[in-house]
C-alpha cells in the first residue's frame, strides 16, 4: 500500500526539481478510516407516515496529505476517498443521514466520491482552495453525525504569523451533506420552531468569513468572526473562554458566547443567542452547568445541513427556537481511574421553555436526556479500534417524541 500511494505523490510531482519536491514527500501522511454505523430513531408514534428510521452501513475514507514544496510559497495537495455501503434499509426507514435516497424512497446500495484541495503555504500561513473539511469555528461546525463528514467547495485561509494570534477567512460555495454524491446551493437551516422565513428559494452563492481568536495568556482565550450567507443572513459572533487550575487534578472552566444574526436580504432573521457555560474537573470527573437564551424575531440562524456552536447543542436539539431559554447538566467520568483505560462516559440533560408556539402561544417545552459510552481497545492487535454508543431520548410538546441510538464502530490506520 505504501508503494502504491507514494508512487502516485511523485507522479504528481515529475516536473518538478527533486530539490523542490524533497518535502513535498517526506511531509506527506495518509489515513485510512473504516466506520460502521447503526442507526435507530423511534418517533414513539405507530400511526404516522413514517414511524422509525432505521439504517446499518458500512464507511471508508482514505485521506492522503502532501507536504510542502521547498521555497517563499510552498505548494501542496491533499485528496480525499470516501465511500459507503447499505447494509440494512428498507423504504419504510430510510432518510436516516447515513444514506442517499432515490426517488422511489429506497437508500442506494453505495455512494462514493473523491475529492481534490490545493493548498499553499507561505510562512506560517496556509491557504486551502477545492475541498474543504472545515475545522470546528464558532459559526461553522461540519456536521459529524452522520457516515460521512460534511464537505465543502470554496477556500479557506489560516494565518498564524503573530503569536497566539489565529487569524481566519474564506469563502464557501457549495455543501455535500454526509449522505450525499452531489454538491448542492448554500442555505439556512430553519427548523420547527425557529421562525425563520425565506423569501424566494432558500438559496446562496456564497458563504463569507474573517475573524480570529487571541490567547490573552495560558488561561483566557477570547474570539471574534465576522460571516455572511449572501441574501440571506449575517451574524456576528464571540466568545470568551477562562481556565482556572485550582489545585492539582483540579481545574475550574467559564465560557461565554454570545451571536447577532440579522437579515441580509431574503429573510425575516433577526436573533440574538446568549450561552454561559461552567466546568469544574476533579482527576477523573467533571460536571458541567450551561444557561442558553434566544431573543429576537426568530430563532439561531445557521448553515442548513452544520452543525450549531451553541453551549446547548446536543445529540438532537440545539435549544435554539425562537424566544427559547435553556438549562444544561452534564457528568463525564474517564473509567482511567478505574483501572479500565480507553473507556470514558457521560450523560447531559437539558431543558428548554418558553419557545413561541404561534400567535399569543409561548408554552413550548422540551427536553432531551444523552448517554454516551466510548471505549478505544488498548489491546496491540486491536489498536485504533472504537466503539460509541450514544442514546438520546427527547420529549416536547410542539414536536414528535423520539428515542435515538446509534452504535459506531471505528478504525483509523496511518499508512506511513
């Protein structure tokens, strides 16, 4: 296998001097990952159209990583594999995430794609254009959840010539969700209760971003980014993070983010999202506390298909509908202590109320309950093997009741 994948990096590289392209080899890494993943959501509710969605399949993902041409303006190349395979479905449990879905509404046996990003790097800046598998930022999180990550067509730039300064920008034009072959126009999630309404078709052209993030000192980290969706929304978004170690094995964590999202041409957003966080970690333990509120004429406005970097974002809900206000309790434990590493644990609970359920109504209640179980094999000859188990059950009054599980089992291999 090594053979084979460094053969193809020098055939990229023959017209290049040998002295040019020593790093462009000897930097290199690649990644092999194998995910199987079951999936389970029970809407509780035997009479609806569709009452479970219910899939098994079968990932791989090979990523291979160039380093960088010698001089001022390194040049480099990364490609990306991915492919995925049914395992268990049937037209009755589809639309699950896992799986792209036709139009009689069965899942397709198999889906795969490849993909290419360019980059160049000069000092320590680095610029990415083609694929993009973004990093988590605070107004864009891929979204994992799923057999696939989320992609990204567009560029991005990261610059870190000014010491604990992190300075980000790009711009994003297309999306392809997890489940998906196709690249497809940007757009905003809007959700249940979130309020937010598009004029015309929920379409952009463009996704644009700057800001960075300063680590005032080893414990205070603050961020700021600027984004824009065109036509429809623009968000302003911080956050301030503090680490106080209390004694040994003992540390204490604050967090506070806060996001202003208006209309940007097309909508009606228009919310501001408030969430304080505190951590307090004793050796193997840490509890959390979070408090998140949304005021304005609509809930949080995001990327449709991303994730939400909200301090009550959970397995399901992310807290956000409009007027919403939400409360979070959460347990981790690292089994470490017990004499069982590679096996970690914890169980949050979050409540939210006071969501507008329409005219004159604010009566609108959920809560969600997440267990999730993670043990990563010490044993040589199962090494890089993880399994997760995660279990949700959320309750509402202004949504349908579900209980989710889903089982992953993991592998990750570097090949050289």
């Amino acid at each position: 296998m090594n053979t084979t994948i460094n053969v193809g990096v020098l055939t990229l590289c023959t017209f290049l001097a040998p002295s040019v392209f020593a790093d462009f080899i000897s930097d290199s890494t690649g990644k092999l990952e194998l995910k199987n993943f079951y999936y389970n959501r029970d809407y509780r509710d035997p009479d609806a159209m569709q009452s479970k969605r219910e899939e098994w399949a079968q990932g791989f993902a090979l990523q291979l990583e160039s380093g960088f041409t010698e001089g001022t303006v390194g040049v480099g190349v990364d490609v990306l594999a991915m492919a995925g395979f049914k395992l268990d479905s049937s037209a009755s449990r589809t639309r699950s995430g896992l799986l792209p879905v036709r139009e009689s509404g069965k899942a397709e046996d198999s889906y795969g794609e490849v993909g290419f990003t360019a980059k160049l790097r000069a000092s320590k800046s680095t610029l990415k254009v083609g694929t993009l598998v973004m990093p988590p930022l605070p107004f864009l999180e891929k979204n994992i959840g799923s057999l696939q990550p989320q992609l990204f067509k567009g560029a991005y730039l990261r610059s870190q010539e000014v010491q604990d300064l992190t300075l980000d920008a790009g711009r994003i034009t297309q999306v392809n969700q997890g489940n998906s072959t196709n690249y497809e126009a940007l757009g905003v999630g809007t959700g249940s209760r979130k309020n937010i309404v598009v004029r015309g078709k929920n379409q952009s052209n463009a996704f644009d971003f700057a800001g960075g993030s300063y680590a005032f000192n080893k414990q205070i980290t603050g961020s700021y980014y600027y984004s824009a969706l065109d036509s429809l929304y623009t968000k302003h978004s911080a956050a301030v993070q503090h680490t106080y170690p209390i004694a040994e094995n003992q540390s204490l964590k604050s967090e506070l983010r806060y996001a202003r999202a208006t209309d940007n041409g097309n909508t009606n957003i228009d919310n501001t999202a408030l969430g304080a966080l505190m951590s307090y970690s004793w050796g193997a333990h840490k509890w959390t506390g979070a408090y998140q509120t949304m005021s304005g004429e609509t809930g949080y406005a995001s990327l449709r298909g991303s994730f939400s970097s909200l301090v009550n974002f959970f397995q399901y809900s992310d807290f956000a509908n409009k007027n919403e206000n939400s409360w979070q309790a959460r347990y981790d434990y690292d089994f470490t202590a017990l004499g069982a590493p590679g096996l970690s644990l914890f169980t949050r609970y979050a409540s939210g109320s006071n969501v507008d359920r329409g005219p004159g109504r604010s009566d609108g209640r959920e809560w969600e309950r997440d267990i999730d179980v993670t043990y990563a094999f010490q044993n040589p000859t199962l090494k890089n093997v993880k399994v997760r188990l995660r279990n949700a059950m959320v309750r509402s009054n202004f949504e349908r009741d579900i209980d989710e599980t889903r089982l992953i089992v993991s592998y990750e291999r570097p090949l050289w």
